[in-house]
C-alpha cells in the first residue's frame, strides 16, 4: 500500500503528470515501466520505486495483454491507440477494475527513455447504470413512437394501394400502368416495413448453448455470402461455459451487427470476433458475478459521429437502401436476454460489445 509518507520518485520529462487524477504510465520498448503518476500507486497500491523498472505485466492479471498490444500497435503504427470498457485484474490489490485505456506515441525527444504513455480512466458504475437506465427508457419511448406512428401511417397506405390498383384496371395504355405497379410496390414495401415495426419481438426460447456456437454459425453465413472477401479473426476464450439463450435470436443479433460491419466495409475487410470472461458486472441495475462479454470489431471507416447518438433508434440508417431496424432490433433482443449492447467508433476501428450474464436471467 502506498504511505503518504513515501517520497514520490519522478522522472523529470514526465513531472506535469503527476497532476493528473487518472492513472498514467510511461512504458519503454520492452514495456516497462519507466514513470508512474501518483493516481497508479493509488490505483495499484504499490509504492512508485517498486513499480520503476518493472514490467507492466508484473502488476496486473487479466487484461493485461490488451494492454500490451495496444502499446505494441501505438509503436508499430505511431498513432493513438484505444480500447474502452475494460475490465483489468490488480495483481497486489486483489481487486478488478472496470476502465477505458488509451496509448499515445511519444515524440522523438523522450524516446531514449520511454515511448509510449499509457492512460487509464475507471469507469463509474453508478454511471455506467444511470446511462444504461436512461437507454433502456429512450428505446421504450422510441419504439411505443414508431408503434403509433405505424398505425397512424397503415390505413392511408391500404387506401393508396387500392386506388392505384383501381386506377390500373382503368388504364389502357400499358405504359401508364407501370406507374400505378411502382405504386403498388412501394406501398407494399412500406407495409411489409410497418408489419416489422408493429410486430413484438417473441419471448427468448431459452436453451443451453455455447456463444461460439453463435459466432461460428455467423462468421459460416457471412463467408458464404461474401465469397470469403471478409476475413474474420477469432480471438476466443475457449474456457467460457455455456449460456442460457435463444440461440436463433442470438444468431440474429450478431448477424445484424456483422452485415452492418460487411456493408460499412464495402464488402471486404477484417472483423474480428472476441469473447472474454467479465467479472462483478452490472447489468439493469443487477449485479452479476460473471458475465460473458462479446466483442465485434471491424477495420471499417467507422460510424459516423452524427448518427453515432441514435445509432440503436429503429428508423436510423445511414445508408439509403437500409431500414434502419437491424441494430434497434438487436439491443431489444439482448436486453430482452438481460444484457446490454453498445458500441464504440472511429475511423479503422467500430467495435459492438455484447454483455450477457451467466444463467437464465431472462
């Protein structure tokens, strides 16, 4: 534990630092740890001259490789480099914390010392459940909105399909008929849009499966379609036990997520699956002692940062062929299991993550 009384050892370049309330580390080239802001000893407990000198890997458990490669990417490609939503074991304190992670290249002048600074921010739990609360009520708003706007909009839209059909019987020249036909189409499109809006989503049939099973079947389905121009990374944790689902639904759920990613990336590009153990989650206000966390990330140009707000409202799309219903489709279907679903997004990089508990906790 770090004594109020131990002098702080600092090294000079990095001395503005230690102002900082998150934690900070300046790491070398074989990721040790060359500096540490007083928030890591905190956050550690341990004091800074037996964290000076040592591998970062010394100090945490589980997570601790994300970390590693995102200070080994931030060096190769020189750029910042971020992952958020982490969950990272305290070797010495015993305890997980729950943060996003940001890298940043060092520039030329502290390189002989350390070249990258790696950042930690935790995330506050009664934060993280407020937002998840204020979610939930915005999509039960949006979808009770689009119910009553779709019931507004359907007895019109029969009327204007039955005076088109009317209007074709009594036209002579074939020509003018294929205007009332792409009436006729449009509005049945436009129905079948509507009957998707009006109709709930079915109760989860719950079964014992495998989250791998899920994305296997997925990562089959999209390869097929794509003629393989889509490679997939498969970075799972075998040792998962088996979750109580809807397996159709689940299927469903990362099929919409993925189509997106395949239509973002214009057909071809990576995506990349992963699966991890979460510990001490909350999910809707219930703590959970395990949770299973699924990750979809794709190299695509990202979502774009005004839509980014209301990407998970039905109706949102950006793209002019979409419906816009696949993403606030796939959160019902995952709150409905008791998870949440969210996302992160920049440019090269969009990652959905799937949280759902352990056990029938639907």
């Amino acid at each position: 534990m770090t004594s109020s009384l131990e002098p702080a050892v600092t090294t000079a370049p990095f001395a503005g630092l230690d102002w900082l309330e998150h934690p900070v580390f300046a790491l070398d080239a074989q990721d040790s740890i060359v500096f540490a802001n007083p928030a890591v000893e905190q956050m550690l407990e341990v004091s800074n001259r037996h964290l000076i000198g040592r591998p970062l890997a010394h100090f945490f458990g589980e997570g601790v490789n994300a970390l590693l490669q995102a200070a080994r990417q931030t060096r190769r490609q020189q750029t910042a480099c971020r992952e958020y939503d982490m969950h990272l074991m305290l070797l010495h304190a015993g305890r997980e914390v729950h943060l996003n992670m940001q890298t940043i290249p060092l520039d030329d002048r502290l390189r002989a010392q350390a070249d990258v600074l790696l950042e930690l921010t935790p995330i506050d739990p009664q934060w993280r459940a407020a937002q998840e609360e204020q979610m939930a009520r915005q999509q039960d708003a949006n979808r009770e909105q689009m119910r009553n706007l779709a019931h507004e909009i359907k007895n019109p839209l029969g009327g204007i399909r039955g005076a088109a059909q009317l209007l074709e019987h009594e036209l002579a020249d074939p020509a003018l008929q294929e205007y009332t036909q792409v009436i006729r189409a449009e509005a049945d499109r436009l129905q079948g849009l509507l009957d998707r809006l009006l109709t709930p989503n079915p109760k989860p049939q719950l079964v014992v499966l495998n989250i791998h099973e899920v994305l296997e079947r997925v990562r089959q389905l999209v390869s097929a379609e794509t003629q393989r121009r889509v490679t997939f990374h498969c970075d799972y944790d075998a040792s998962l036990p088996d979750i109580h689902g809807d397996r159709g639904q689940l299927i469903q759920v990362v099929l919409n997520i993925v189509k997106n990613a395949v239509q973002a990336l214009g057909g071809a590009g990576d995506v990349t699956f992963r699966t991890r153990i979460a510990r001490q989650v909350t999910l809707h206000r219930k703590r959970y002692p395990l949770a299973i966390q699924i990750s979809i990330i794709d190299n695509g140009p990202g979502i774009p940062e005004s839509l980014q707000p209301h990407v998970f409202y039905p109706l949102v799309t950006g793209r002019a062929e979409g419906t816009g219903l696949g993403l606030s489709l796939a959160q019902s279907i995952v709150h409905q299991h008791g998870g949440t679903l969210d996302f992160t997004s920049r440019p090269g990089h969009t990652e959905f993550t799937m949280l759902l508990p352990l056990g029938n906790n639907c």
